[in-house]
C-alpha cells in the first residue's frame, strides 16, 4: 500500500530491531569507536585486539570511564560496551528523553546525568566533564580538535550498508533506486555517503536524508553551505532531536545528499 501511494514499485525496510539486544543499529558505531579509542590509549593495534582480549588488558591497567551524551540509542549502546569490558559509563542526556530511555541506559548499568537543556547542552557538558576526569569520550558528533572517534564511529555503521547490499539482492533488489536514511548529528548519513558516493561503490542510488521538522540541522546547514545550528524543540523523533550537524559529517553531507 506504501509502495503505491509513493508510485514507486516497492518499499523495503532494514529491520534493526534485533541488532545485538539492542533493538537499534547504534551499537554498531559504538563498538567500534570503543574498540578504537581504547585500542589507541593501550598503544594497540585494533586488528590485533578483540573484545575479550582488551577486557584483560583493562584489568590489569589502566580503567578509564566512558562518557558520552546521547538522545537514546547511542547512550545505551555505549552503555552496553562499558558493561561488556568491566568499566563504568557516565551518560549525559537532555531534559526531557523519556523515563524508558533513561531506564534503558541505567539498566546496563550507567550514571545518567540529565542537562537543564537540549541535546546540544548535552553533548557539551559531557565534553566538559571527560576533560576535567580523564575519562573516554565516545561521541558520534564531532568539532575541530575532536575528530577520530565520531570517524570511528562513522566506519562501524559502514557494516549496516554492507549488510544492506547483500539483502537488496537476496530481495531481488539490487537496482534500488532511493536510500532514506534518518539523520540527527549525521553519522548514519556519512557512512551512507562514504558507501554509495565513495571510490569503490557498486550503485549509486539518490539519497534522502530525514529529520524532525524541529531539528532539521543538516537541512538549515545545506540550505547555508555553511555548518548550521538550529534550536530544536518537542518531536516523537527524539533520537533524532539534534541541533547541530557532526563537523566530521559535514563535508560528507554536503557534498553528498
């Protein structure tokens, strides 16, 4: 019925729903920017260093706390990693996410802070408070003088269009035509980028990035040509309740949706 009220032959949907536990593909960016900055303050190489493995080295060194702001998904996710190495997760989340939200985050056993403010505050305060304790910082958005980790976090969503590519064509859809990809800060959108604009891709189909109307960051930024933000306000599409792009994304989505 979608399809034909769209007058398009057919509308497919990636179920994430049972990624990992968590009902939501963010922990595939969080893993790996977990992986990675870990990985870098131990002086190890990623490839040579699993799950299991960094856990001991955690044990025997150095335990730092993980800290990241989220509007939901990310924050668990983040969460759920702490709790997988044997380390404590400090979340930081806007007034107003709701109370199962917050529940979801505490039940993997993270400190949840809530900001007087929006997701924006939020993110900030959580940058204030990693300098000031030592602790990681594991934030999908990234600004000049943080960088590496929201690009880490970028590659791990990579998986989720690998993924994608095998399904179309088990679907017998290979030839899509239109990719719609929901954007907040803009990660999910710069792996989109990264994977159907990038040197090796096999199609190219037009991308639609997605926002809440009382959020629509990428959109304003586009609008400028220039990185934009914008004071965001109530929407059912809390997890992607941000006012203001990823500056790691940025030159993706520019120049690419």
């Amino acid at each position: 019925e979608l399809a034909a009220e769209l007058r398009v032959g057919r509308v497919l949907v990636k179920d994430e729903s049972a990624r990992l536990g968590l009902s939501a593909f963010k922990v595939l960016g969080a893993s790996w920017g977990v992986l990675r900055a870990l990985s870098a303050s131990l002086g190890d190489e990623p490839a040579a260093v699993d799950l299991a493995g960094l856990r001991t080295r955690l044990r025997y060194g150095r335990s730092p706390r993980l800290v990241a702001a989220t509007d939901g998904n990310h924050g668990r996710a983040v969460a759920r990693m702490a709790a997988l190495l044997g380390l404590s997760a400090d979340i930081f989340v806007p007034s107003g996410l709701s109370s199962q939200a917050v529940s979801a985050i505490t039940g993997e056993g993270a400190t949840v802070t809530t900001v007087d403010g929006s997701y924006d505050d939020a993110v900030r305060q959580a940058a204030d408070a990693t300098r000031a304790t030592g602790a990681v910082l594991v934030q999908d958005s990234g600004w000049p003088g943080y960088e590496e980790v929201p690009g880490w976090i970028a590659e791990g969503y990579a998986t989720l269009f690998a993924e994608l590519d095998e399904q179309l064509v088990e679907a017998g859809a290979a030839g899509v035509g239109l990719v719609a990809v929901p954007v907040g800060v803009g990660a999910l959108a710069q792996a989109a980028v990264a994977h159907y604009r990038g040197t090796h891709a096999k199609t190219a189909p037009a991308l639609l990035a997605v926002e809440p109307a009382v959020a629509a960051c990428v959109l304003a930024s586009l609008a400028r040509g220039r990185l934009t933000s914008v004071p965001t306000g109530a929407t059912v599409m809390a997890g992607l309740n941000c006012g203001t792009p990823s500056g790691v994304a940025w030159p993706y989505l520019r120049d690419g949706v």
